[in-house]
C-alpha cells in the first residue's frame, strides 16, 4: 500500500482527512486541487513551479520537509499571512514519511 493519509484544514476552518498517493509523484498543491478543497482559481496559479504563493500553507505537525529552496524561499518572502511554519503545497512532495502530516490552507490572496 502507497498511500497515506492527509490532514488538511481549508480557509474556512474545516477539517478534511484525505488519502494522499505516494506513487504518483503528487505534491500538496495538487492534492488539494484533486479534493477540491480550494475554489478553482485560487490555488496552484502558476502551475506548481513556485512562482506564486497561491498554495502557501501551514505545517501543523511536526514532520521533517526538506529545506525550502532558493525560490520558494524568495517566494514566501514576498507573501502575505507568512508564518514560520510557512511552505509552498507545491515545493512539498507526497512520500510514506508524510503520513499523518497535517497542514492548514493560507487565507487566500497569500
């Protein structure tokens, strides 16, 4: 089995436990677009490539992501609503070491 499980909390506060894939090469972004857990438009704007904020996101456990690179960096660093927890779904690629993790959305115009 590939697939593990998701905590994502959307911005209006509800909580969804979502099945994620691990063999697909999704990341976060995606995920929430295939659940619709965000309005069409409003999330992954650039395509995933880091290149907008629209996926920002706050890690809520305390599982280890790899280090924020270059552009993700500069990108957040251009954000709204940024936190320490901050990352972009997109720069956060589905793997078993995920299972369990748990995430809240961004207000929208991050």
């Amino acid at each position: 089995m590939s697939d593990i499980q998701i905590t994502i909390t959307d911005r209006h506060g509800e909580v969804h436990r979502v099945t994620a894939p691990t063999d697909m090469n999704m990341n976060l972004m995606e995920l929430v677009k295939v659940y619709e857990l965000a309005p069409e438009g409003t999330i992954g704007v650039c395509g995933g490539i880091a290149m907008c904020a629209s996926c920002q996101c706050y890690v809520k456990s305390g599982h280890p992501l790899p280090e924020k690179s270059d552009e993700e960096e500069a990108m957040l660093s251009e954000a709204f609503y940024v936190e320490t927890s901050s990352r972009l779904g997109c720069q956060i690629h589905l793997t078993k070491g995920l299972d369990g993790l748990e995430v809240e959305l961004a207000p929208e115009g991050s």
